[in-house]
C-alpha cells in the first residue's frame, strides 16, 4: 500500500457544516424525550431540558471556533488539549475516545439503523439470534450493525470525496424529513393535547409509565434536570467531529468555526421543534409511556395514521446510516494525531494512496463492531456523558489559558461572548457534573475509571517508546 503524507483540503463550508449537523442528529431525537418527560413530568420542562442542552452546545461551538482557528489540524479537541496541557491530558481524552466515546456510540448508531431496518425487514430483528456461541449469542441487528459499520469504514478508506458526498446527501435528507414531521406534526396538533400538556407546564414531578406521579424535594429537582440532560448531552454530542478532520477542509481557519455555529444552531432548533410537535400530538403520558422509548413513532402515528412507523424506520436509518459516516470519518483523526506524537500504534499515524488513515479506520471498526457483539454500548454511553462533558469544560478552560500562555499568538477568530459564555458554560458544566456525582453515581463512576486508566496506558506507552529508542 502507497503512502501519502498529508491530508487533501477537500471539504468545503457546506460539507464542515453538514458532517457537524450529520454526526450529531443520529437515533436520540426520536427516543429520548421519553426518559425526560419520566424525570420532569412536563411540557414547559421538557423543552427548557433541551434550550439548556441547545445553549450549552451552542456556546461550547462558538468557544471551540478560537481554538480551530489557532490550530487547524487533524485531531481538533486532541490537538487543543496538547496545546493548552501537555500530552497526559490529551492522552486520557484520546484514550477514552477510542475505547468508549467514539468507538462505543458508533456502536450504539449502527444498532439503531438495524433495530428500525427490522421494522421493514423483521428478518433482522434483534430479538432473534443468528448465532449461538454459547457464551455469546448473536442477533441479526448486532451482524447487520457491523455489516453497516464495515461498509462506510470501507468508503472512507476510498478517500474523503467518497465520505463527503455520503455525509452531504444524508444529512440534508435526514434535515428535510425532519423538517416534515414537524411541519406535517403541526398540522396534526391536537389543541386539547396541547392545552392539558401546557396547562401546567412548569409542575416538574417524576412521571411513571403507568401514570402515577411523584414529587420532588426542592435540591432533588436539579438532579431530575441533570439526568434528564444525559440524554439530551447524548444526542446533541458529536457537534465537535468536525474539528478533528481540520486538515481536509477548505480555509479551516474560518470554515470550521463556521460550519460549528451553522451546524450547531440548525440542529438545536429542530431539535427544539421536534419536542413541540410531540407535546401537540401525544400527551405526557403518552411520550413518557413510549413502547421501547420510541416517541416518534408514537408521534408519526397520529401524523400520518399507520403508514406513521414504516415512515419513521426509515427516516432513522436515513439519519443513523448519515451519522454513523461522520463520525466513522473524523474518529480516526484523532488516533492518527495520537500515533503521530508516539502515543498510539505507529502505523495508525500513516495514510494511504488515498490520503486517508485507512490503518486507524479499520482498527476503529474493529473496536465498534466488539460494542456492537457486547451490547453494552448503551449502558456506558450514559456513564460517559459525565466525562465528555468533563472534557469540553477542560477544552473551553484552554482558551483562558492559551490567552495566558500565548497573548501574541494568531487568533483568526475569537471565542463569541469572551469572557461571559464561555466562564457559563463552565458554570453550568460543573453544576450539570457535580449533580450526576450526588444524585447518578452511576452514571459518573464507571467513565471515570476509563478516563483515569489512560494514565498508567500512557507511562506504558513512554516506556515503550523509549525503549524502541533505547535500541
């Protein structure tokens, strides 16, 4: 296999602002908003859980437009890290990366695309086994998750024309099939629905699936609105993909902070939207009661009657087939940056004929399809909200300190809103974090422990290298 050295500027201001868009609307818009509706019992609070998470990833987007203008390099957050800390930091960030952050939510969306394909194809549903190994059993949806995420690891290594164009043409299909349930959703709206659900909009309880009701305690409310955050923080991820693929874009000093605000806002918006339109057609009840916490489907059958579900598949495969591409695309960034400071397999730091990391993506595609035969993806995608929140504070607190370190250096462009924003989002970060520590333990610890054994991963590896030196 030939070998290129550097990466293709190819990615222009509407393909940064489609991958960030596309890596972030994948299955979680049309799922979560059941388990927040359980944790906050209400319309007006079930949209504020999403204005909170719109506003934080807007603010940590337009922070993040600073730092890929002073660095525009593959790796993105990688690179910010090093600069700002030194290499254990962007070690630990990269080690979670790779073994949860990226490879563990390729997982979760591949097996989203095959949970819905069974809607149309039952043959691949994930109740059935295809294999029986004894000690692991294997259904269609875990082999036909992998089959998806080989395929797209595949185009990718083809070159970044051939994941641009996947990325482009998906992300807006799945942009404008959203922006038809909601504009159909709005002429479905039922005003009696509507007026039970905003009638008392700010009653923040825990509501049951079979309907009963309970109260919080006063403090107990802000740790009902950090969990219900999980799962927003889960489907609004991804917005920062686009900040490690910096090489291959076009003018990086000014496209990627665009394209991170462009993106950012089209999708918080819709995202916004779409929970309207639920709480005008389904009752609290009803979007908190879900089968199998799918609401749009629960939605798209009072919308559009019972051709509602067949619709929905297949806007979700649309939507996790476009998501899993850009994320599968700019993951291998990160390691490939990794490998090039000595900290990973050194044959992940080379590209291809196609000026590609094929070795990075193949090693990536190996990790996710082990999540995907696990089927414990899910579990720890929810325990890694904490740490990826953890991280983009550290990020966002790199600009105050870069502005320390180096007050002559080029800034292009800088952070919106400096100091207010930014200082917010940390505020807000640490209160969303310090509320899973008292109230979610389970959701802190186990993401915790896979950051924090980065650190004897990464002496090991400055071992390693100094003994390869050493010879």
């Amino acid at each position: 296999m030939s070998e290129n050295t550097s990466f293709k500027p190819s990615l222009r201001l509407m393909d940064a602002t489609m991958l960030v868009a596309g890596s972030m609307i994948g299955s979680g818009i049309f799922i979560v908003s059941a388990d927040i509706s359980r944790n906050v019992g209400s319309a007006g609070w079930l949209i504020v859980v999403w204005l909170i998470t719109g506003f934080m990833t807007l603010t940590a987007a337009l922070s993040y437009g600073e730092l890929s203008a002073m660095f525009p390099k593959a790796g993105g957050q990688y690179i910010y890290l090093k600069e700002a800390y030194n290499s254990l930091v962007s070690f630990m960030y990269g080690w979670s990366f790779f073994t949860v952050i990226q490879t563990a939510t390729i997982a979760a969306v591949g097996v989203a695309f095959a949970k819905f394909t069974a809607y149309i194809f039952p043959v691949f549903s994930e109740n059935s086994v295809a294999a029986d190994l004894g000690f692991l059993k294997i259904s269609p949806a875990q082999l036909l998750s992998i089959l998806v995420i080989t395929l797209l690891t595949y185009i990718n290594t083809r070159g970044i024309n051939s994941g641009k164009v996947i990325q482009t043409v998906f992300t807006m299909t799945k942009i404008l099939s959203l922006l038809g349930l909601i504009v159909f959703g709005l002429f479905a709206l039922k005003g009696d629905v509507w007026r039970a659900n905003w009638t008392n909009m700010w009653d923040i309880h825990k509501l049951n699936p079979d309907g009963s009701i309970a109260g919080y305690t006063s403090v107990a409310v802000f740790g009902a609105i950090a969990a219900s955050m999980v799962g927003s923080i889960f489907s609004s991820d991804s917005w920062n993909n686009v900040t490690f693929i910096a090489g291959e874009i076009k003018n990086p000093k000014r496209n990627i902070g665009l394209s991170l605000a462009l993106g950012t806002l089209i999708v918080t918006v819709i995202y916004i939207a779409t929970n309207i339109v639920y709480t005008g057609v389904l009752s609290m009840q009803e979007i908190a009661a879900a089968d199998r916490d799918r609401v749009a489907v629960s939605a798209s059958h009072v919308i559009f009657g019972q051709a509602g579900t067949i619709i929905i598949a297949l806007m979700i495969m649309v939507s996790t087939f476009g998501c899993n591409n850009g994320i599968i695309m700019s993951g291998a960034r990160v390691y490939y940056s990794m490998a090039r400071d000595g900290l990973f397999i050194k044959k992940v730091g080379t590209l291809n004929k196609n000026s590609v990391p094929e070795t990075a993506l193949w090693l990536q595609c190996v990790v996710a399809s082990l999540w995907c035969l696990s089927g414990k993806y899910g579990d720890l995608l929810d325990m890694i909200s904490f740490v990826v929140v953890v991280f983009y504070m550290a990020t966002i607190i790199g600009i105050f300190i870069l502005r320390k370190k180096r007050p002559d250096a080029e800034r292009p462009y800088k952070a919106f809103g400096y100091p207010v924003l930014p200082i917010l989002y940390i505020v807000m970060g640490i209160a969303f974090c310090g509320l899973l520590i008292i109230y979610k333990p389970n959701y802190t610890w186990p993401g915790l422990i896979i950051t924090l054994s980065g650190i004897p991963v990464y002496y090991f590896v400055l071992w390693l290298e100094r003994s390869d030196d050493s010879r």
